[in-house]
C-alpha cells in the first residue's frame, strides 16, 4: 500500500469537527420528542444525511485532492454498508430487552457518540501501526477475510435474540423497571443499572466488535487518517433515521449480507496485494457499489419473486374468483 504523504491541515479538522458538531446537535434536535413519526420523514431524514456525507467529498478534493476525495467515497460506501449489519444488531438488542421505541433514542444517541470516539482511537492505532510495520496489513486482512466468512454465513436479520444482552443483563445489577431515560436508578441506597444501561454497554461492545471489521476495511482504501476519520464519522450520522427505516425493511434485504461479505473480502484483498497492484480509488468505488447494488438488488426481486409466487399460488387455488363473494355474487 503506498505511503499517502497529504496530510489535512489543522483548519481542514476545525472546519470538519466544526461541521460535525454542528451536524450531531441538527440529528439531536430533529430525534428529541419523536419529530420523525412518519415513514416519509425517515427516508426524506437518511437521504438527506447521505446527501450530505456525499457532498462532504468536495471539501475532501479541496483540501487533498482528487484521489483522496475517491478515497473518501470509497470509504463512506463501505462503512455506511457496514453500518446497516450494525443496526440489525441494535434491532435484535431492543427487541431482546423489550426497549420500547420511544426509549430506544436515547440508547442510540449515546451510542453513536460513543462510537465517534472509538472510531477516533482504532484509526490512530491502525494508521499508526501500519506505518511503523507494514506486516500488520496481513492482520487486517486476516480479520477481515474472518468477518467476511462470518457475515455471509449468518444473516443477522434472522437473529432474534442477543446473547450478548442477555449476559449483560443476568450479570449487571439491574432494576426491572425503565425510569424514563435514565441509565441508573437508586433503590434503598444501592445503585441499579436499567435496562436502557443494558442496552447501551450491549451496543456499544456491539460497536467495537464492529470497528474491528469496519475501521480495517476503511484502511485498505485509504491510509490518511482524515480521509478514514471523516468517512466514518459521517457515515454514522443519520444512523437513527436509518435505523427507524430499516426497522420497517428488515424482511426486505435477505441478500444483503452477501453483499457486505464481498465488500469485506474486496477489502482484504485489496490489503494483501497493495504492495504490487494499487487501484485506483474511483476502480474501488465501483467495485463495494456494485458488490451492494447486486445484493440489495438481488433482495428485492427475491421479494418480489416470492410475492408473485404467493398470489400465484392463491389463484390456483380458487381464491381470486369468488373470494369474498356469495354464491350469487360469483361471476361464471
């Protein structure tokens, strides 16, 4: 993998922590008091943050070129992919604690800052260990070929129970009533965790089993550590209108972790030959875009498929004609 030598100038991180800031108390705000109570309103919400997570690639070719902005998209696609199997997992955390959803917000706000700050940290090791030892793309590839398999064998929208909530809850101290949004209530003097606390340390152990896969897959695109940093931290803004959307579509996407699985093994690939092949960022676009265009693709006619079987299986039965109707009413 080639050494990048642009480095983003401090006022280009200004201007993004700037922007992020910004941005985070926007997404605070639009989810504080169930302002997104439409399913109109959290696609319009997750396509306007895509919108923006994209259009943050001009600043990228602004500041370190055209390269890095391609770099920037490759990235984002990746992790914004990733990011959807992520959610699957709150799904069935929420679900494994019975959270109700208007106490789920507030889960999923910490939870995102939180992950911005682990993110922060695993890309400053990552960079900083694969400049200082090159062998430790080998490792990333290995964990990434390991999440690959991993990913294409289980689908994580069939999973509908968290072992890893049910741990937590049967060893922390924990009071069976929610309390509002609160994490921590007393009782006679002792401090229980509640089950939002549950949920948050299960999405947050969640989230950095995640970042073992996820920052990786980012490094073997790009090597700066803004390009990797602000790709994934704008890729998880808008996660919990994401999430409101895909909480509704989780039938719908059966395919989709084969997508990601080859967006995993691309990713390991890429890392053990970028000592002899380099491709070119914009080659690496298209390739994770149709890897989960295919998928994605590939759910939907299986859905649709299956829909036009049943109907046709219900026609064959005899249903269509007189369903509904008195004996009278059916035509001959």
């Amino acid at each position: 993998m080639t050494h990048q030598i642009a480095r983003a100038p401090f006022w280009a991180w200004a201007v993004f922590g700037s922007v992020l800031l910004l941005l985070l108390a926007v997404d605070l705000i639009l989810h504080r008091g169930s302002r997104l109570r439409s399913r109109a309103a959290t696609i319009t919400w997750s396509a306007v943050w895509i919108g923006v997570g994209l259009l943050f690639t001009l600043f990228v070719w602004a500041v370190l070129g055209g390269d890095r902005a391609a770099e920037y998209v490759a990235a984002y696609l990746v992790e914004k992919s990733l990011s959807i199997d992520n959610l699957f997992v709150f799904l069935v955390i929420f679900r494994s604690l019975n959270i109700p959803h208007d106490n789920q917000r507030a889960v999923l706000s910490w939870g995102i800052l939180g992950a911005l700050v682990f993110r922060f940290a695993f890309i400053l090791l990552g960079v900083a260990a694969i400049e200082r030892y090159h062998w430790v793309v080998y490792i990333f590839a290995i964990v990434l070929l390991v999440a690959a398999a991993h990913v294409y064998r289980d689908d994580p929208a069939k999973k509908k129970e968290s072992k890893l909530a049910r741990w937590l809850w049967r060893h922390l101290p924990v009071t069976s009533g929610l309390h509002r949004n609160a994490f921590f209530v007393r009782d006679n003097g002792r401090a229980l965790a509640t089950p939002l606390f549950v949920a948050l340390c299960a999405e947050e152990l969640t989230d950095i089993a995640f970042a073992v896969d996820s920052v990786p897959a980012a490094l073997a695109i790009s090597q700066n550590t803004f390009v990797v940093y602000s790709s994934n931290a704008l890729a998880l803004l808008g996660l919990r209108s994401l999430y409101l959307v895909l909480e509704e579509a989780i039938g719908k996407l059966k395919h989709l972790h084969y997508g990601l699985a080859a967006v995993l093994a691309f990713a390991a690939i890429k890392m053990v030959l970028s000592r002899w092949v380099e491709l070119q960022p914009l080659v690496s676009v298209g390739i994770i875009a149709m890897c989960i265009g295919a998928s994605v693709w590939a759910s939907l006619h299986s859905r649709r498929r299956e829909a036009g079987q049943a109907r046709s299986d219900f026609a064959r039965k005899g249903f269509p004609i007189g369903f509904g109707r008195t004996p009278s009413e059916k035509t001959t």
